[in-house]
C-alpha cells in the first residue's frame, strides 16, 4: 500500500546533530529505518522556521534544505522526490521517497525570487506562516483581525503559477479565507483536524473542509494531541479516528489525507503512538471500521499523490 505522510518536522534533529537520520533510534519519531518498517513510501520533510530564526528564516531554511540533500547525497535510500512519478518511481525501487516542504514564509522574506529559489531546489509546497504572522499572512496567534496581505496574495498566485502546493495549516481563519478567495487550484492543510471534535483555532471547521475540498484539495490528520483533545488521557487512536471519522464525512474520502506532524510534538501533549512505525494502524482501524481497500488507499497515500500530480506534475 502507498503511504504517504504530509509532514513531519523530523529534519530539523537531524540538522541539529539530535539524531542519525540512517540509524534506529529511541528518541524522536521518524528515521529511515523506522520508516520502512512502517512502509511508509513517501514522507515530507519539513524546513521549519522556528522562533529563534525568525530574523534570519531565509539562511536557516538553505542550511536546512543543504542538510536534507546531504542525507539524498549520501545514497542510503531516501530519494528526493520532486513530482508525483518520483514517488511512484522510489516505491518500484524499493527507496524512500522524501519531499521537501517549507513551514513557515518567513523562509521567503518578501521576495518573490526567493520563492522561486526554493522551488529549484525542489520544494514542492510551503505553509504559509506558522502560528505567528510574517509578510505573507497572520497567522492563528497574530494579532489583528487580518488575513492575507497583497504581498501574500501575490504569493499565492505564484505558487499556483509555477507548482507548489500552497499549505493553510496554521492559518488564521481569516487568512483562510483570504486564500480560499485567490486560490485556483488544489490547496492543503497539511496537519489539521476536525474543529466540531476539539475546538483548537488550528483546527478547521466543517464550512473550512468543505471549502478544501471544493478546490479539490487535501486535509491531513494530525496527530499531536492538543488538537485531538483538550484532556491527554483521551489523546488515543480511537480519538484520532473520530476526527478521521468526521473529516471523510464532511470533505469527502477523496479530500483525507495525513500528516502526522511528527517530530513536532512531545509527550506532555498526549500520544496518539509512539512514533512513525505505528502508522499502519490507520489502515486497520479504517478496515474494522468497514471502509473498502479503495478507500483505505486514498486517505494512505493515494490521496495525497493525486495533489501533487496536480498541482507540482507528474
């Protein structure tokens, strides 16, 4: 089966020396080897822009991005993934398939060109802020009730223009909005839940998903555990599955995807499993909850494959 995982902040303790990416290790959720236990086919790696590198978001995100080709460079079997057929590509030859992701713009500054850059290194889709806002969009803790700038505006057409999947996870709803007003094509949450199940400003409401799923887009279900339930102890699968659950009821089974933020979270929060190897129970809580093999596929991977076909190519 083709699973594909939308995001997970697992670069940012391999840049950090906290973690060898090509060993097993206890900490953390994601390295290569628990990958392919998991079979997991494809991963987004995400360059993530944290507080501390707000002011210099632009070099820290190269460092990052030179990080992630040092580990393709190293030819241990994770391969970069630039479109949709080399996803499919790696899973013929046995690889694991990693794209590269931007959270947070930041890492653009107010430049265009920069945008561009990026996307010929082969980022093939950005969050546009995370929770703080930046020149492109407020994001969910901003203050102001404001959403997309012009400049993000511009953003956004040129993602659309050249390829790259715009991602409105930690958006303000206004920003959404904002989004849902220029966008053309397929956009994403990458790692978003049902807000009618845990009532968390980084989760999306029923009229958001809907929204989504009207351009043909793709939300991910998310695993930290301050966006499954306020109350850790029912931080459980059984709670991500009623999010699951609710999303496919209300965006459709072909606008579900996932994006497990691993690598994004702690404990204290509540754990849905312990770390990427457990994946695979999706697929089986779907099957006991009588979904059919085809609708098992699509949430795994499928779905998250056919928007990268449309909207980076194949």
């Amino acid at each position: 089966m083709l699973i594909i995982d939308g995001h997970t902040d697992a670069i940012l303790d391999v840049h950090h020396g906290r973690r060898d990416f090509f060993e097993r290790s206890d900490s953390g959720h994601v390295d290569l080897p628990r990958l392919q236990e998991a079979g997991i086919s494809a991963v987004a790696l995400a360059l993530f822009t944290t507080d501390e590198h707000v002011a210099d978001a632009t070099s820290h995100t190269r460092a990052l991005l030179s990080t992630f080709d040092r580990l393709v460079m190293a030819g241990r079997g994770l391969v970069h993934a630039r479109s949709a057929s080399d996803i499919e590509r790696s899973v013929a030859e046995g690889t694991t398939a990693g794209f590269v992701t931007i959270e947070g713009g930041e890492a653009i500054g107010t430049s265009i060109e920069t945008l561009h850059e990026f996307h010929e290194r082969g980022v093939i889709l950005m969050t546009l802020t995370w929770n703080r806002r930046n020149a492109i969009a407020r994001g969910v803790y901003g203050d102001g009730d404001d959403g997309l700038s012009a400049f993000g505006r511009e953003v956004v057409r040129e993602m659309e223009a050249i390829g790259m999947i715009v991602d409105v996870s930690h958006l303000s709803d206004q920003a959404l909005t904002d989004v849902l007003s220029v966008a053309t094509r397929p956009i994403v949450a990458s790692h978003s839940n049902a807000r009618a199940l845990c009532n968390h400003p980084r989760n999306l409401t029923d009229d958001q998903l809907r929204a989504i799923a009207s351009l043909g887009g793709l939300v991910g279900v998310t695993f930290p555990g301050v966006f499954v339930d306020p109350t850790p102890a029912n931080v459980t699968m059984d709670r991500v599955f009623d999010h699951l659950t609710r999303m496919i009821d209300v965006a459709g089974i072909d606008h579900i995807g996932i994006g497990t933020d691993f690598d994004g979270f702690t404990a204290p929060y509540g754990l849905v499993m312990p770390d990427c190897t457990g994946l695979p129970m999706v697929a089986g809580r779907m099957a006991t909850r009588g979904y059919s093999q085809d609708e098992i596929e699509k949430v795994m991977g499928r779905n998250w494959l056919r928007v990268i076909r449309d909207v980076v190519g194949k």
